[in-house]
C-alpha cells in the first residue's frame, strides 16, 4: 500500500494521486470546510448512538469526544492554517476523521460505524441550513428595524407614487417603506416555513450510503442527539440522493435577492439628479476614475447585480439534481458551492443594505419642488366626484377632460381650474353643479394622502395603521436612536 493512498480506497491500486489535476477535481475541502462545526455535532450524535446500541465502549465514546472537542478547538483558533486539512484527503469529512484517528487511534476509527459520507453530508447540510436560515432571519430583522427607523424619521414626507415609472397617485414616503417591510415579512414568512416541512430536517444519519445498515443502528437516538433535527429521515435512498432543503432554502434566498433587487433600483433611480429624492451616504457611492464628480450609487448596483448570481445558484441546483439517479451521485458535492454562494452573497446583501437605509438622507424639499407635476390628485378629484353621485366610469372621463383642458391652456395643475371650469366639463356629461368649493380639499398632493381610509393604503393613515403594527411587531425596541431624534 503506497503511503498516499486515500484511507478508503484500498480496492485500487492507486488514487487520484496520480493526477494532481484530479486530485483537486474531487475535492471539495476548499468549500466544505465551513461545514466542520455541523460535522463534529453530526458525529458525537451518532458516536453516543454507537455507544448507546453497544457498537463501541464508553472509553471509546469518551475518546471519540475528546478528539472531537479538541479538533474543533483547533480549527476555531487556526481556520484555514489547521494541518488537519489535507486537500488529497478530499473534504471536511475526512480530514476531520483522520485527525480523530490520529488523536484517538482505534476509537477514531470506530466512528464511521453503520455511516458512508452521503448521510453524513447530508446531515451536515440540513445542520447547515438550519443555522443559516436562522442567520437570515436575524439579517433580515436588523433591516426591518432599520426601514422602521426610517419610517418613524421620515416617513409623512408627501411623494409621488409611480405605476410603469409614471407618476400615479400621491403617498407618503411611509406607505413606501412599509412595501419594502412587507416583501421582508414574506421572505421572513417563507424562510420560518422551510422549517415546518417535516422532511427539511429529517435526520438522514443512518442511512448509510443508500441502503441502510445491518448493524442495530437506533435512528431515534441520534435525532434525538440532535435537537436541531426531525425524526429520522423515512427512506434511506432518498435521505442520501435528496437536496430538497437545500433547493428551498436556496429558492428563499433568491425572492429575499429578488426584493432587495427590485429596492435598490428603486433608489438608484431616486438618487439620479433627475429625481434627487434621495442622498445615498458617502460611504455607500463611489467616485468614478475619470469623472471627479461623480458619486455613483455603485452598493445598490451590485444588491440589483448580486442577485443574477443568486438566481444562478438556484438554477445550478436545479440543473445538478435534474439528471441523478435515486441515490447518491457526486455531482451532488457541488451543491454547497452553490447554496453557498447564494448565501454569503445574500448575507452581504441584507447588511449593505441595512448600511445604506441607516445612513440616506430623502430630500424633502426637492421632492415638494416636483409634487405639483404630474396631476398626482387626478383620481382624487374623480373619487371627489363619486362621492357627488357622479358614476366612476363618467367621474374618470371628466377628469381626463380636465387634465387635457389643463394641458391645451397652460395650466399644469388641476388646482389651477375653478369650480365654474369644473363643472362646465360635467355638464356635458349630466346636469352641471357636481362639484363646489369643498374640491379643493380634494386636491393637492398633501390633501390627498390626508383623504385614502381604504385598509392598507400608502397615504397617512394606512402608514400609521402600519407602522404602529411593524413597531409592536419588533417588540419597539429602540432602533438606533434615529427615530427617538
Ligand atoms: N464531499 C462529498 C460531498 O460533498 C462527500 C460524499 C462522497 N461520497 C461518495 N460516495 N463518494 O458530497
């Protein structure tokens, strides 16, 4: 036996040894690694299993332990620099063995009892998961709490609204945020599911390779081991060929991408000098290298570029389990290249944009300058008109008679209009003396967001209705200070 050969590949007569090209194609510790935590809670659980079915001694469980305690101890303090990592030895999985064995001789060889690396890593990877998923979830609150700072600071700033990037109706900048928060509840919503679907985290340990094991292995136990984790997995072919909870998590990792995506477009068009809403903070732009004025919005660009990356992982995913076979197949080493770039990737993602909401400033003079263009309050004035018995569909060609009238006689706001004016465009539809003095009430983008009562509207009173639940929900803790200002 040559002395570099793999400790588990004693039918060949030789390894990938003997390519250092295919040495490296097989491994996969540059990116597993990051797993050693889950694998070390992984094998005490089936170690004090093997222990509890009498496959191994007390001394051995003891020893196994110890080891275990004491290489995790080592990898914490040394990260990539720990000895223990041996590329040739593959993954995390195996290098965490043959340090065990080097520690605890016999007993370290004992814990790969009634276990193959596929229900390992697959366990590892459901451990995985549900620690990042519970990362996320934290991410996503610290944003929360930063949007609702926002809100509480800024939020009755009066703005227009925008359907096909065309001014619509006007809404407070509130309403706004509360539409970021609530696409945040839902990311929240759908990663705290992932969890109550039972075969997410059915623990596979045990089920060996495909077929399970001949020796008394007690499933229930190890899960039990684990808190973290379900029963056991129910089939062993499909515990070990099975990503599923790796694919939802990395699907709620792309809508949570997706939201992000669509925010920072948002505000990227609000910092142009054509809107100005907006003021990114000067560690959130970038200059250019040969335009010296320039501060570009270049964090939220890769939030929206990032997410094409994200997209790409899930796709990956996909794609990597749509030709397998009902077992293990290698290709599935690869799908924690991907969930976890996905995962770092949308981890950045939640923080730069919690950076970038702490730190904006919304120019509410310049966004007034504008609010007076666009005839915001159109459909204000035709709802004006309902409420005079006017029917809508007769209410909204009346408006657009007005709004052209205003257009064709330079005028540019309805306001401009009297109420003679008004009612002379009504006339021709029924009989005159629909609209008095009070339309004014009804007009002017400030009036208007005064007016919406309709349950979750984006004027006052729905952003207050809102907020006042988003400030419960977050138990009101204070956040940051900038809403006490
Ligand atoms: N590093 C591998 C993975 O992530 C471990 C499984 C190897 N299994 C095998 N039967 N060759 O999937």
């Amino acid at each position: 036996m040559s002395s570099t050969h793999k400790p588990w590949e004693h039918a060949k007569s030789s390894g990938s040894e003997g390519d250092p090209l295919a040495a490296r194609f097989v491994a996969s510790l540059d990116y597993d690694k990051r797993l050693y935590t889950h694998d070390i809670r992984g094998s005490k659980a089936h170690a004090a299993m093997l222990c509890k079915v009498g496959l191994i001694t007390d001394d051995d469980l003891s020893a196994i332990n110890a080891g275990l305690d004491a290489i995790e101890a080592e990898i914490a303090e040394q990260g990539d620099a720990w000895p223990g990592w041996k590329v040739e030895l593959e993954d995390v999985h195996m290098c965490i063995e043959a340090a065990l064995i080097e520690k605890a001789g016999d007993a370290g060889r004992k814990l790969h009892t009634g276990r193959s690396r596929n229900d390992q890593v697959a366990t590892d990877l459901m451990l995985w998961v549900d620690a990042a998923e519970e990362q996320i979830l934290d991410q996503i609150d610290t944003l929360c709490e930063a949007f609702v700072s926002l809100a509480e600071k800024d939020g009755h700033i009066v703005m227009p609204s925008y359907t096909h990037l065309q001014r619509a109706q006007p809404i407070v900048l509130g309403g706004e945020v509360m539409a970021w928060l609530a696409s945040l509840d839902r990311a929240a919503t759908r990663l705290n599911s992932l969890n109550v679907n039972a075969g997410n985290s059915a623990c596979p340990l045990g089920s060996g390779a495909i077929a399970g094991s001949s020796l008394p292995l007690d499933r229930d136990f190890t899960a039990m081991e684990l808190p973290m984790a379900g029963p056991p997995s129910e089939n062993s072919i499909d515990a070990t060929a099975s990503r599923d909870a790796a694919l939802d998590f990395c699907y709620a990792l792309t809508m949570t991408s997706m939201w992000l995506s669509r925010w920072a477009e948002q505000w990227i068009i609000y910092a142009t000098t054509e809107f100005g809403f907006i003021t990114i903070a000067d560690t959130y732009t970038t200059g250019s290298s040969m335009m010296p004025q320039k501060q570009n919005p270049d964090m939220l660009e890769l939030i929206r570029g990032k997410t094409g990356q994200v997209y790409g992982s899930l796709v990956a995913l996909l794609t990597m389990c749509k030709g397998l076979t009902v077992g293990y197949n290698r290709d599935l080493q690869e799908d924690k290249r991907h969930l976890f770039a996905a995962y770092d990737a949308v981890c950045d993602c939640l923080d730069m944009a919690t950076g970038i909401v702490k730190t904006v400033t919304f120019n509410e003079d310049r966004i007034k300058q504008g609010l007076d263009r666009g005839y915001l309050d159109a459909t204000s004035l035709a709802e004006y008109l309902v409420t005079k018995g006017v029917p809508f569909r007769t209410s909204h060609q009346v408006v657009g008679r007005l709004v052209g009238l205003c257009n064709t006689t330079g005028r540019y706001k309805l306001e401009q209009l009297t109420v003679d004016e008004m009612n002379a465009v009504c006339a021709e539809y029924r009989s005159a003396g629909a609209v008095g003095a009070d339309v004014f009430d009804w007009l002017g983008p400030a009036n208007v967001v005064k007016r919406y009562q309709s349950a979750g509207n984006a004027g006052v009173s729905g952003f207050e209705q809102q907020l006042a639940a988003w400030k419960e929900r977050l138990g009101d803790q204070p956040t940051d200070g900038q809403a006490d200002e």
